[in-house]
C-alpha cells in the first residue's frame, strides 16, 4: 500500500472516530432506555398481580413517559382503569393505544367493554367487530358480543355469536345460560329450557339458572312450574356476594314481601351505594304498608341515581296512596321527561288528576297511555273511572268492558262496569256482576271500603251505594 493511501486511511479515521463513538452512544442510551420501559412495564404487570393498581399505573405511566408513541402501556394502564371502574380514564387510554396501533385487537376488545358499561351498545359492537376481523377465532370475542347484541335487544343475533362460540369449542356453561336467556327474549321457550338445563349439567353450582328456568316458565303460561324452580333456587344456601339480594328478589316475586326485607337488610352495608337495591326493598316496604320506611328508600333510590324513571314511578305511587297528587303528579312527569313514551307514567298521572277532580285532563293523560300500549286493561279501567263522573256513562261501561275483556278476573272493572249499567237504568244487569262480587268477598257490600279500593271517586261511591241497597230487593 502506498504511502498515500496510508495517509488517507489515517485521516478519514481520524476524522469519522468522534461520530462512530457518538453513534455507539445513541445505541447504549436508546438500548438503556428500552430496558427501563420494559422495566417499567414487568413492574407494573407485577403490581397488577399483586392487586396494587395504584403502584400499577404509577408503572405504566412511567413507561409512557419514556416512551409516548408506544400502545402496550397505554392498553396496560387502561385496562387496570377498567378494573377500578374508572370508565372515563380507561376510554382514553385506549384510544390512544388504538390511535397509535390500528391492528391491536385486544385494545378494540377492551374498548368494547368500556363502551358496554357506558351503554354505548353500538359502539361496542362496532369495537368487537373490529377485534373478530383480527382475531376470527377467538370464541370468547363472540361469546361477549353476544352479550351487546343481547342487551341491545338483538336476541337473534346474540343467538348467533353464542352458536359461533360453541362451535369453536366454548363449551362453557355461560354459553349455555346467555343463550337460554336470548332463546327466551326470542320467544323460543322450549330452546331455553333445554340451554338452562344442559348450563346445569355443566356447573350445577350455577344458581341463578333456577330463576331464568322459572322466567321461561312464567313467559309459557305454567305458573306451578315457574314457582317450583324459584322454590328450588330459595331451598339453596345463600354463599355466593349476591344472594341475598337475588332471594329477596324471589321471595318478593312470590309476594313474601316481609322476607324479602329481612334478606335485604343483611346486606345493607354492602349496597350502600347501589340504587336499586334501595329502589326494590321500598317497594317491598310499600307492599306491606309500611309506607315511612318505603319512603326513605325511594329517597334514598333517588339521591344516588337522579336520572332512573323506575325510583319516581315508585315514589309517585307513594305521593298517590298519601293522597298527595300534586307530588305525585309532578313524579309521573319526571318520568315523562326522562322515559318519553311510558304508559305507566301516563296512567298515573292520568290517576292522580282523577283523584284531585280534574277529570278532563285525567282523560288526555289515560287516553295517551292506551295509545301507547293498548293491550293493558288497567288503562281502560282508569279512563272509565274519569269517564263515570263526566256522566259520560256509556263510554264509561264500553271502557269497563274493554278492561275485562283483557282481564276477566279484574274485580275493578266489573265493579265499574256494574256501576255503569246501575247508572244507565240497567238495574238487574247491574246486580247480577255486584252479587257476583260479593260471592267472592262480602267486603264489597261496605261502600266505604269499595271506594277506597278501587281509587273512586264520590260520585262512582255515591252510584255504588245506591245498587248495594238494591241487592235485597225483588225483581220486578
């Protein structure tokens, strides 16, 4: 080699040694970094496993401070959110994950319950839709899509995800049960009846299957067979967090009210917090009269949860059986305001103005309630007993009749209905439904307690006294 080339050798390393050094030291300090992002990272995956969520996002959220244009701690730090309830923190954690990773299917999956818990239903299924095209055999993605579609309402295609997830091996008694509970919100009776029992043969310790075997029961018509099951399910120790609760639930069901509030009260202290527990056992004090205690549940329903129509339906039943119909009217439209199109509102409302002899308004309100749902027969009986005091006589039997059409053993309505026949001069027809009543219960030869029975007002009071003393009387 020439001198020359020598020379230049020795220059060009000269030259290019401080950049190679400097070279070596951007690679040490991004490889320190990257160790102590994944320390950061093991770290808090170790607090996870010891149950220290705090420590945990302490941990990933140093890891994100190393390192922002990651996803994993993003996706980490959420999900512990997640587990905390901290609905708000673990949405946007993993929006961030999935902006910075697009194909990051257990980021859409987290989503996806996040999303549920927010009943944000459609976005939850759109999140789990993207995790399948990711991940299309995974069965427990299509076991909890089932479970969107099946709160949603889509019991069709909740049945769908359920079928997918058992042919891909979820042999799992949970399948079995949700898609029990879809084939019975599907009208498929016979089908659920035959998923809850094989969920049973699965894990027989799977309790609450007792009480959906007993809904499906109900929905069919045999009612021996429904009560057998929740007999079935009160005749088991209560040893799991919820089953106090759940057996109140039954015994009130079954209308032991007075036991289903002795469950619920030992388990106050754990449902401090939760609304409807309060919401439940007043109506159950309600339903034994014990109207104070009743009171300051639906009170108590409220202040944690401003919003739930079902506390002030309850409250507003309170108002009306206190005889306070202003409160009671002005609790029927909160839940008006808050529910939209609820007959029930509608209807107690259109009581409550009854009861205070505002009978036209009465009459708009129960009139909407049966457009909105025209199959109940309490709504014809109401409006009836608005139409009666406007004289409006024959409008008020065609309602009484329509009521007992729906429901032939509705004591209100035949009491009404004899009452408008008395009213119309149809004097031995009228006798012929009363005297029908009184064969089953002689109370109602006492008007004093007939009229605080039915809700009527003086003038239905006034017309019902009038074909009581009637009933001795010989035919013409």
């Amino acid at each position: 080699m020439s001198l020359f080339k020598k020379i230049v050798e020795y220059i060009m390393e000269f030259l290019f040694q401080p950049k190679q050094k400097q070279k070596r030291e951007e690679i040490q300090a991004l490889q320190w970094q990257e160790h102590i992002f994944r320390g950061a990272i093991n770290r808090g995956n170790r607090q996870v496993t010891y149950g220290d969520y705090d420590k945990a996002i302490r941990e990933y959220s140093e890891a994100i401070s190393i390192n922002p244009e990651i996803s994993l701690p993003y996706h980490s730090r959420g999900w512990v959110h997640l587990q905390r309830n901290q609905n708000d923190e673990a949405l946007a954690d993993f929006n961030k994950a999935l902006d910075l990773q697009r194909d990051f299917g257990e980021a859409f999956h987290a989503r996806a319950e996040v999303h549920k818990r927010l009943g944000s239903y459609d976005k939850s299924i759109s999140d789990y839709n993207h995790a399948i095209a990711i991940f299309p055999d995974n069965k427990l993605l299509y076991f909890d899509r089932g479970i969107i579609y099946w709160l949603s309402g889509d019991h069709k295609q909740a049945i769908k995800d359920y079928n997918k997830a058992l042919s891909l091996g979820f042999e799992d008694a949970r399948v079995f049960h949700n898609r029990g509970v879809a084939y019975a919100g599907n009208g498929q009776y016979q089908e659920a009846l035959s998923d809850f029992d094989r969920a049973l043969e699965l894990n027989p310790e799977m309790v609450t299957i007792y009480l959906n075997q007993a809904n499906a029961f109900g929905l069919m018509g045999e009612t021996e067979k429904a009560c057998a099951c929740l007999e079935t399910f009160l005749a088991i120790p209560p040893d799991f967090p919820s089953a106090h609760v759940q057996r109140a639930e039954v015994l009130a069901a079954l209308g032991r009210h007075d036991e289903a509030i002795d469950e619920y009260n030992l388990v106050e202290h754990e449902n401090l917090k939760n609304f409807t527990f309060y919401n439940n056992r007043g109506f159950a004090y309600y339903t034994t009269k014990r109207l104070d205690e009743a009171r300051a549940d639906y009170e108590k329903a409220i202040s944690l949860s401003p919003n739930m129509p079902l506390t002030y339906m309850n409250r507003g039943r309170w108002y009306s059986k206190q005889k306070q119909y202003d409160d009671a009217i002005n609790d029927y439209t909160r839940v008006i305001s808050l529910h939209g199109d609820y007959t029930w509102a509608y209807n107690g409302r259109g009581m409550a103005y009854t009861a205070k002899g505002d009978y036209t308004t009465a009459l708009e309100d129960i009139s909407k309630a049966i457009e909105i749902g025209p199959e109940h027969a309490y709504q014809y009986n109401n409006r009836g007993c608005a139409y009666f005091p406007l004289g409006e006589y024959e409008k008020a039997k065609a309602d009484f009749s329509k009521s007992l059409e729906l429901m032939p053993e509705h004591t209100w309505a035949q009491a009404g209905l004899a009452i408008s026949h008395h009213a119309l001069g149809e004097i031995e027809r009228s006798k012929t439904l009363w005297q029908q009543l009184v064969d089953k219960d002689e109370r109602h030869l006492d008007v004093d307690w007939v009229a605080e029975e039915f809700l009527w007002s003086e003038r239905l009071k006034q017309e019902a006294r009038k074909l009581i003393s009637t009933l001795n009387e010989p035919e013409a």
